[in-house]
C-alpha cells in the first residue's frame, strides 16, 4: 500500500490523531517559549 494513498483517507482516525499530536506539540513548545520569555523580562507567566 502507497503511503499516499493512507494519507489520502485509508485511515482518517489516524491522520486526525497524528495531526491533534502535532498541534499539541506546537502549543507546549509556545508556551514554554512565552514562559521563558515571561521569566526574562521579570513577569509572571499565567
């Protein structure tokens, strides 16, 4: 089986897990990034 063609809809549940992960990911390194940031100018991140 083609990869494309399980990205294409052969697993649908699959790829909207994958995708969700991925936009979690990006959202925890944001925030740890805004943390970071908030630590450095001397105000407390909520």
């Amino acid at each position: 089986m083609h990869p494309l063609s399980v990205l294409g809809g052969g697993c649908i549940f699959l790829r909207i897990l994958l995708t969700n992960l991925y936009l979690l990911y990006i959202l925890y390194i944001y925030r740890q990034n805004e943390s970071v940031k908030g630590a450095a100018d001397g105000t407390v991140y909520q």
